[in-house]
C-alpha cells in the first residue's frame, strides 16, 4: 500500500532520509572535491608558521643548526638569500628543494627583484614530478628567505577516498531507511493510536483510556485526553442524569396539574368552591414544579463545578439565626419547634450561599423526619480546632444499613412518611455535594426510635 504524501509516518521518513543524504553530500563535497583546495591551504599556513618560527629565531647561537631542526621537524625546505647568493639550504633532498635542480622557473631572481615583501608560487618539480609550494618573504635589506613543501599527488588519496565513499553512501543508505523506518514507528504509531480512541471518544465513547508511549510530549497529551475524557464522561453522566430527572420528576406534577384543569374545565367550572379547590392544588404543583426544576438545575450546576465558591467570612451565629426566621409560618401553622440556642459571633469562612443551602435542606428533612412532637434542634460546637453544626430530629430513626443511601436522590428512609414534605427529595443529595465541595468532614448519627443527628464540620484556619 502506498504510504500517503501527507502520513506522518511517512514524513518522518522522508525527512530522516533526507538528512541522511545531506550529510553524505557534505561528505563528499569535503573529503573528494575540496580536498585538494584544503590541502593547499593547510600547507599554506604551514609555510607561513615555519616562516615566522626562522625569523624569530634568526640570530641566535647555532643559528643553521636550529634551521635544520625547524626544516626536519615541518617537512619544509629552507632557503636562505643574501645580496643574491645562497648562504644557507636546509636539506637538498627534501621533495620540496628546488635547489640545485635546473630547467624550473627562476622563481628566486623574480621575486629579488621585486618590490615585493612576500609572494607565494606554486612550481612543477621535475625531478620528483610533484607541485612543490613556494612561499617567499623579504626578511631584511639584500635578505630573503624562501619556504617550500611539495605538494605530493593527492590523485591516488582521492581516489581510495572515493571508494570508501561509495560503500560507506551504500550503508549508510541502508542503514539510514531501516532508522528511519523505525523511528517513524515509533514517533507516530502511539499518535495514531491515539488518533483512533480520539474518534471514538467524538462518537460519544468515554470508557476508554489513551495509552502512554516512550514519548514525553506523547505522554502528556494521552494523559489530557485521559482528562477530557473523564471531564466528559462527568459531562455526560450529568447530561443523562438531568434528562432522567426532568423526565422522572416533572411526570407527577405536569399529570396532576392537566388533571385538575380537564377537572375544572369538565365537571367544577359551575361549582365555584371546588373550582377555586382545584386552582389551588394547580398553583400548588406549579410551585413545587418551580422549586423542582431550580433544585435539579442547582444539584447539576454543584455536580459539575460550573460556579466556583465564593469563599468569604461571615458570622455563622446570624446565618442560622435568618435562616430559622423562615420557618415562622410553620411554627404557628403546623406546631413546629425549632430550637436553637444562640451563642456568640462565630466566624468562619466558606460560601455563605452554599452553606446556607446545606442548612435550609438539613432543616428541612428534619421538618420532614421528626417525630409527634415536631421538634427540631440545632446545635453548634465550637472548638480549636472546628465548628460542628448538627441538625438533630426526634423521628424513629435510621437502620445502619440504610444510612448509606439516605444521601442519594429520592431515597425515603420510611417509606410510609405520610407528613407533607417540604422540599423536593434531592436536598441531601445537594448537601453532599456542597460539603464535598468545600472538603467539609460530614455524616450522620441515628439510633433507632431516638432520632437522627446529620453533621458537617467547619475546619478552622491556622
């Protein structure tokens, strides 16, 4: 199958095998083509270093002697001038010697003659058959020096150079494909992995995780995507939920309200006392609709941590306080007592709406739950190191086993409760949530037939 132009696979390849043959161009660019350019320049500076270490020590004691040495030392020959005589030559058997050879460019006479203080000349030795380099320099008046070095035959240096070359390309080549062949497959089979379970998770799939690779920067996007991935999966759930609840607690009110209208408009509509009866029960359910709807839509809202806390200070005292104030009209319509016992500022930091969301739920499921005497007790325990707030009824009860599900929606510890219920039956649910929110410690205490203590704990700062 023909790789596609734009895989990543096979750019990765591709580029790889491309850097692979710059470098071997570079190669043969360095090693065959400019070799011969770059020896001549590299004894070029040679010349001229051999030059400078002559004339720095021109002077000395056993003067000659030290030249042979330099000569020897370089692979140079040494040449010495004065008022046209050779007063000093290094080695006559040095490759680089003109000296003495005849039928070659009287390289010595031109340059005397010159204004020159130094030239450079590149001369065919015939007795050797090589190039030798010539580098000339005035060194004082009527004294010249001249350096030389032969230029032997790089033809046959190039030419070894040049075959090792070629099968040094050929494995190179080959090795460079198999390389690259498995680092593409390394760098883009985990991203196409990843690829794929992407596409799933776009259809709706969240039950899947991204797998890590050898691969930093891979691991870390698997590991966002496993976090988008458990975000939606919390998204969706919440979705569903929603959905389930609307459906499952709009059901009641919605059939109630079209039966006592059809009632109305069928049989009561003369009947002026039952018809103002039935609109009652209508205005009723519609309320409790409303606060339905409000209380799954703030349940949905704390579940998916879409409005952050608004932590401020605040004196706890006076928000129980207020809060028991709204339950006047069921202490003189229904009996109830709701006691509290006042205490002194109490300051503790949390959100204040939320928290006063955990307190009108928790009192009312105690309004719900208590027993004949309708008694309701709030309890605040203040400590070093914690407030704890209790709500306390005196109901029958919980048995142990069910403690565990009373925090879930719906659920009915007595499921003959008969008492008119204020709320909507997810309160606990939302006090959870809230609490967990906050990282608040929280529970319950019941014995049975001696009622039931619900608690959360404020902890205090440092």
């Amino acid at each position: 199958m023909k790789p596609k132009r734009s895989n990543l696979k096979y750019k990765i390849w591709l580029y790889l095998i491309i850097f692979s043959f710059s470098i071997l161009i570079l190669l043969w660019l360095f090693q065959v083509i400019f070799l011969d350019t770059y020896y001549k320049w590299y004894k070029t500076k040679e010349l001229i270093r051999t030059s400078e270490e002559v004339v720095a020590n021109s002077g000395t004691y056993n003067y000659e002697e030290k030249l042979d040495e330099i000569a020897y030392n370089n692979g140079v020959c040494i040449e010495l001038v004065e008022n046209n005589k050779l007063v000093y030559l290094s080695n006559s058997f040095n490759k680089g010697c003109l000296a003495n050879i005849k039928d070659t460019y009287n390289y010595k006479t031109d340059f005397i003659t010159s204004s020159n203080t130094s030239s450079r000349y590149t001369i065919k030795n015939p007795q050797y058959n090589n190039q030798t380099l010539i580098l000339a320099f005035k060194i004082g008046d009527n004294r010249h020096m001249f350096v030389s070095a032969s230029l032997e035959p790089l033809d046959a240096t190039v030419t070894i150079i040049r075959s090792q070359l070629f099968y040094i390309t050929l494995l190179v080549i080959l090795l460079s494909l198999i390389v690259a062949y498995f680092i593409s497959r390394l760098i883009s089979n985990p991203i196409i992995k990843i690829n794929k379970k992407a596409s799933l998770m776009a259809k709706g799939k969240y039950d899947i995780k991204f797998e890590e690779s050898e691969i930093e920067e891979i691991n870390e996007l698997a590991s966002t995507l496993n976090y988008a991935c458990i975000e939606l999966s919390k998204t969706e759930d919440l979705r569903r939920e929603l959905l389930a609840n609307v459906s499952h607690d709009l059901k009641t009110p919605l059939t109630m309200i079209k039966a006592y209208a059809e009632l109305i408009k069928d049989v009561t509509h003369k009947n002026k006392e039952k018809m103002t009866n039935n609109l009652n029960i209508i205005i009723e359910e519609t309320d409790r609709l409303n606060l339905l709807v409000n209380d799954i839509l703030e349940l949905s809202s704390i579940k998916s941590n879409s409005v952050p806390l608004n932590i401020e200070q605040f004196d706890l005292n006076e928000l129980i306080k207020s809060i028991i104030k709204r339950y006047d009209i069921w202490v003189e319509r229904e009996k109830y007592q709701i006691q509290y016992q006042e205490t002194k500022e109490i300051l503790v930091k949390a959100d204040k709406k939320r928290l006063e969301q955990v307190m009108y739920n928790l009192i009312n499921n105690a309004i719900n739950y208590t027993g004949e005497d309708k008694t309701v007790i709030i309890k605040v325990k203040n400590d070093e190191t914690k407030v704890r707030i209790e709500v306390i009824d005196t109901g029958r009860g919980i048995e142990q086993e069910e403690i565990k599900y009373i925090w879930d929606k719906y659920y009915k510890v007595d499921k003959t409760h008969s008492r008119v219920q204020v709320g909507t039956g997810i309160g606990l649910s939302i006090v959870k949530n809230i609490l967990i929110l906050h990282n608040f410690n929280y529970g319950v205490e019941s014995k049975i037939n001696h009622g039931t203590t619900f608690y959360f704990e404020i902890p205090k700062e440092n």
